[in-house]
C-alpha cells in the first residue's frame, strides 16, 4: 500500500521539475524540486559545476590509474599527473569566473586548460605508442584518452560559450544604450535614424560561436562513451556516470540556447522589421489582463534599432471603426459598440491581444507582430528612478504618489479642452521617457523591468507560433492555465463597468473551502467579500493635493470618477469545466469557456464608498478521487493582473474516514480544528496537493 501511495503521489511535484544538484557542505549528489523561476538562475552554477566535476574527474582517474605504470614511466606519470591537475585547476578557475559573470577571466581559463589538456595528450600519446614498455593497459590508455579528450572540448566549448554569451548576458542593457536616443523621446513622426552597429549582426556572431560550443560538447559527449567502466574502481564509476549526465544537460542547454537565439533575433527585426502595439493599461478601472486600455504606443524596431515610436488615444482609433460588431455578455454592459479600448476581455492574455491586434487592423491601423500590456501601477516604479516630472502647463511637479490623481483630474475634467482631454499625456510621456532613459540608470530601469514580469504588469504576447511559445515557457505570457479534468482550479477575473477609477479603493476578500467526502467527491465553497474603502480622508487628500497645482474645483461628476462613486463589476470566477453549482445567494449564471475549457460563474458585486458587498456559493467538480487505494488531490489558482489588495485563504476539510498521507507544501499549516489551512496574500500563482485514502 504504501508504494503505491507513493506513486500516485510522484506527479504532485508535476509542475516542478527534479534537478540534481551537489550539496555544497558534504559534496553529495542530492535532488531537489525547483519552479519555472527558480530554473532560469541555474545557469551560472551549471556550468561551474560542470566544468568542476570534469576536472575532478579528470584529476582523480589519473592519480588512481597511472599509478600502475612502472617505475620506468614514472615521470611519465608525473609530466601526465600535473598536466591533468593544471587542467582541473584552470576549469576551477573558469568555472568561478562564469560564476561572477567574469566571461573575460573564464576564456583566458578556458584557454589555458585546453593547453593543459593539450599536452597530456600528448604524453598519453606516448604511452599509447610505447605500451609494451610502460606495461600499460589498453583499455586504461583508451579511457584516459577518452577522458582527456572530452576535456580538452569541453575546455573548447566552455571558451566558446563564454564568448557567444557576451552579448546575450547583457542584452537588455545593450538594446537600451543603442536605442537611448530614440528611447528619450516620443512622436507620431518617424525618429531621426542614423545607421549603427546592428544589435542583431552582434547576435549572430555570439550564434556562431555558440554552434561552436555545442560541436565542442558533442565531441565531449563522444569521448566520455570510450571510458571502459571496468577500469575505474567502484566510487569513480559513480561520479564518472554522473559527469556524463551533465554534460548531457549542458548539451540540451546548449541546444535550446540554438533555438532561441533565433527567436531573439526575430524579436529585434533582424531580417524584417517588428512592430509593437504596446496596450497602456489604466488598473484603477479593471479589466482581465490588467486595467482600461486608454491609449496605446506603436514601436517600430530594425536591426535591434527603434526606428519609429508613436502614442496614441484608443478613442481615436475607435473612431475610425465603422462597423457594429457584437461585444461579448459582460462587455455589453459597458458599451454595445466592441472597439479596440474593450479588446482585454479574456483573463488569458494571448487571446486579449489578438482580438487587440485584430481590432487596430480594423481601424485602419497597421498590422503588428507583437503585443505587450504595460498597467499603470509599472509607471509609479518607474517615476521612483527619475524623480519628480516637470511639465511646463503644471506649477508643481508629478511624482510617483500624485501622478495618478492629477493626470486622471486633467484628462476627466477635460482642461485641455473636449477636442483633446488626453493632451497632458502627450506632454507627460515624453518627459518621463527623456528623464528616464536620458540618465543612464540602466541597472535600476532593468530591475524595475523584471520585478515589473514578475507581478504581471508586463504581458508579452507574438504572432509568430514559436515566440508564443518561448514567452509560455518564459511565464510572460499571462495566459490561463489549461489544467486537467481532475485538478482543481480558481481564477476570480473582475470586470469594472461603473465607468470610474474606485477599482483603486478596492479590498477583496477570497474565502476558498474545499470538503471531500468518504467516497472522493469534492465540493468547493467560495466567498467573495469586495469593500470600497474612500472616505472623508480620500475626498480631503485629492482636494489638497488638487490645490497644491492650483486647481480648486472638484465637481461631483470628476469625483465620483476619481474613486468617491459607486463600484459596479461584472465577477467571472473559472473554476474546471464541468463543474455544478450548487447553492447561491444571489443569481448566478452559469457559462462554458471553449477558448479556456474552463466553466465560469458569472455576477454583478456593487458597492458604495464605505460600503461592503458579500457573495457566497457552492459548487461540486466533476472529478472523483479514488480514495479506496489513495489519490491526490491538487488545486491551483491564478491572480487577475492588477488587482493588488486581494487576500486569499484556503481551507481543505477531509471526511473523518480519510486519512492525510502527504501534503504539499510540505510545510502546508492547519488551523486550529486540524483542517489544512493557507492564508496569504493573493500575489502569484498558488499551487497545493494532498495524498488522502482511507
């Protein structure tokens, strides 16, 4: 029972993936589970481990082996010991400095192991054609040539590497220094281009020497096959195996590196130019992929070069559409007229931008190949490196605590005038990209960049089939998980259609029970609790801070779209296609996404400024745990981009005749009934398993 137990429980790790790795205090190998995230760093310690065990190896297998020459080939053995050991010395030293990212002191290393290894062959050699005389043995002589050889490409290889990384590892910083001019300034005319050093000719050239490093590991992997097993005592045979699996892992590493690069230059417009739609997402009015598409950046790039950057107001380009195309149930709520501002109705960021791309061509806009969603909340990091933001129309300055106010008091009161209310972003853009990308901070803007991924308020989607699937496996892609029939799912998706930004006062509260019963059926129980916050401290901050720029009319109508009016919202929880409801409080509909293959409960949740609205429902999956032996059962859960005050708490209560034989995380608390118990804050993608059975 137990071995079974165990292995229905081996997929609860599915989405990890074992790694085997040597510990650093006793020197053993170990397996350890690592996320999609956690894998992406592993790079720098793959390839200094790798280039450590090789040489151990290396070292070991001659001290031990050559040991049985005779006393005539005695310094044979000694001229062929130190050059092994000078060879296992300098991939130590190569394999720190790839640690350090020291890709310089790595090749000089790389180099000079190559040489090391370079002339133990030589001295092999020798022994090889003088066997009778040293009393060598042939399978001996073959597996130290086998051993040296693969050293001497892997030395190869890893200077190969080393170079062909040079631009890679830098490439963000790299395409914001070539392009700082361009970055600094935004216009509906083309930017004034002059020829420079292709971006995408210093890509291929690191390809080149990569496709070197991956014939060099190929050769590698070709000698390691020659060692005799039979020669090594027991405890290297061990570590030998396990050299040639890393090696085997730095080949595939090496291979998908071939791969992508070609994607990279795509992405930079190597052969044809590559158009960006980049969607500027308001989140204090929500939306599935993040907030209100208020306007939109169109970004032409050639040869790693931007050569174009235009803004533009959504409305304007919604203006040019001349056809009723009917939007979908919760849209229609908002607008019967489906246009480009309302294209983000999928929670799943790949259809969003799509439908995107689609609705700009029908515009009369341009065909692109790549869409990127920025939320709003991306831009307060970003005004954290440049500082206050000077306009020339404004007598105080815009900063990352004002900015969000005063610009949305500018474009609802419409001070610019009803024919451009948008006109203060045109002026605040450009002055925020001269300030930020004029000073040089790239260090800071790139930090700023990836914390902005890793919260979901950069979502990146491509036309092209094999860069989709890059940014998928990259989790830049925003898309919904497509999970299996017997795995458990939420994903509470909020549409705002109050017409106002009081998604920015918005605390929600996501109570999600789980019950399976004696026989495996589960029952989900959730409680959704959305409370509006602004008050009398809001009305007076805004109202302050509106009278420090010199403005001191505030209009019922302005405030109520600041935050101080009602919040009206369209609720989609996705939960596993097929799933029933069962009890509600309130109407619920019930409808199939075959896009998604997921079912979603569908409800409208109001609330008044200092009011709170509760909504309570339950529902059976349509899967069935086998809990006569033993089964897992496994949820998982997806936050909407965006919505940043949310809290969850998970709760799984199991039948009194089933038992708890696994968890996962290990370290999953229970309350204080026994029941298994996670509390936190809703900021990621969330993942739990349990084994049960009676």
């Amino acid at each position: 029972m137990r071995q079974s137990r165990t292995k229905i429980f081996r997929d609860i790790h599915s989405r990890q993936k074992p790694v085997l790795q040597l510990d650093d205090q006793t020197g053993n190998e170990k397996v350890v589970f690592l996320k999609v995230d956690d894998e992406k760093n592993l790079l720098r310690r793959r390839v200094s481990e790798l280039v450590r065990l090789m040489g151990a190896g290396t070292l070991i297998l001659f001290c031990i082996n050559l040991a049985n020459v005779v006393q005539r080939g005695a310094g044979v053995k000694e001229a062929l010991t130190q050059a092994a050991f000078n060879g296992y010395s300098d991939l130590l030293h190569a394999g720190a400095s790839v640690q350090k990212t020291d890709f310089s002191g790595a090749q000089n290393a790389f180099g000079s192991a190559n040489a090391n290894f370079q002339n133990a062959l030589q001295t092999i050699s020798f022994l090889s054609e003088n066997e009778n005389l040293f009393f060598a043995q042939p399978k001996t002589v073959q597996s130290a040539r086998g051993l040296l050889e693969a050293g001497k490409s892997l030395a190869l290889a890893g200077n190969d590497f080393s170079k062909g990384i040079e631009h890679l590892r830098s490439l963000p910083e790299l395409f914001l220094k070539e392009n700082q001019d361009a970055l600094a300034k935004v216009d509906h005319a083309a930017i004034d281009y002059q020829p420079k050093i292709s971006l995408t000719a210093k890509l291929k050239t690191d390809l080149e020497f990569l496709n070197q490093a991956v014939r060099e590991i190929e050769v590698a992997s070709d000698n390691l096959s020659l060692v005799d097993l039979s020669v090594l005592p027991q405890p290297l045979k061990l570590k030998f195996i396990s050299l040639q699996q890393k090696v085997e892992t730095l080949k595939n590493f090496l291979y998908q590196t071939q791969e992508k690069l070609p994607l990279l230059l795509k992405l930079f417009g190597d052969r044809y130019l590559h158009r960006y739609l980049i969607l500027l997402q308001n989140d204090a009015e929500a939306r599935p992929t993040g907030g209100f598409i208020g306007s939109y950046l169109l970004v032409d790039v050639n040869n790693g070069n931007i050569l174009k950057m235009e803004f533009h107001d959504v409305y304007e380009s919604d203006g040019q559409l001349h056809e009723n195309i009917p939007a979908p149930e919760d849209i229609a709520k908002i607008s019967k007229n489906w246009g480009l501002r309302d294209s983000n109705y999928s929670p799943d960021f790949a259809i969003s931008a799509e439908k995107a791309a689609w609705f700009l061509q029908k515009e009369k806009g341009p065909s692109v190949d790549s869409v990127i969603a920025l939320n709003q909340h991306f831009l307060a990091d970003l005004l954290d490196i440049t500082g206050p933001i000077t306009l020339s129309n404004l007598s105080g300055s815009l900063t990352k605590d004002n900015y969000l106010n005063i610009l949305s008091y500018l474009v609802e009161s419409k001070k610019s005038g009803d024919s451009d209310p948008k006109k203060i972003l045109r002026s605040f853009i450009p002055a925020l990209q001269q300030k930020l990308f004029g000073g040089g901070k790239w260090d800071k803007i790139l930090a700023v960049f990836f914390d902005g991924l890793k919260r979901k308020d950069l979502l990146f989607y491509s036309r092209d089939e094999e860069i989709q699937a890059w940014f998928h496996q990259l989790g830049y892609s925003g898309e919904v998980l497509r999970t299996s029939p017997d795995e458990d799912y939420l994903n509470v998706i909020v549409t705002s259609i109050g017409g106002n930004k009081s998604d920015l006062y918005i605390k929600q509260d996501l109570q999600h029970q789980t019950f399976i019963d004696q026989d495996g059926n589960i029952t989900d129980q959730l409680t959704i609790e959305r409370s509006h916050t602004w008050g009398k401290k809001n009305l007076e901050s805004i109202r302050a801070l509106l009278k420090s720029f010199g403005f001191d009319q505030l209009s019922d109508t302005v405030k109520f779209i600041l935050g101080a009016g009602r919040n009206k919202a369209i609720v989609k929880v996705y939960v596993p296609s097929g799933s029933t409801l069962l009890e509600a409080e309130n109407n619920i509909a019930v409808r199939q996404d075959s896009d998604l293959k997921k079912t979603y409960f569908m409800f409208e949740m109001d609330e008044d400024a200092g009011t709170s609205q509760q909504v309570t429902f339950s529902y059976r999956l349509p899967a069935v745990l086998q809990v006569v032996s033993a089964a897992s059962y496994k949820f998982f859960t997806q936050r909407q981009p965006g919505i940043n005050a949310s809290h969850f708490q998970k709760k799984i209560f199991l039948n009194p005749a089933l038992n708890l034989y696994q968890k996962y995380p290990d370290n999953l608390p229970k309350d204080e009934n026994g029941n298994l118990l996670l509390d936190t804050t809703l900021d990621k993608e969330l993942y739990l398993a349990v084994l049960v059975g009676r």
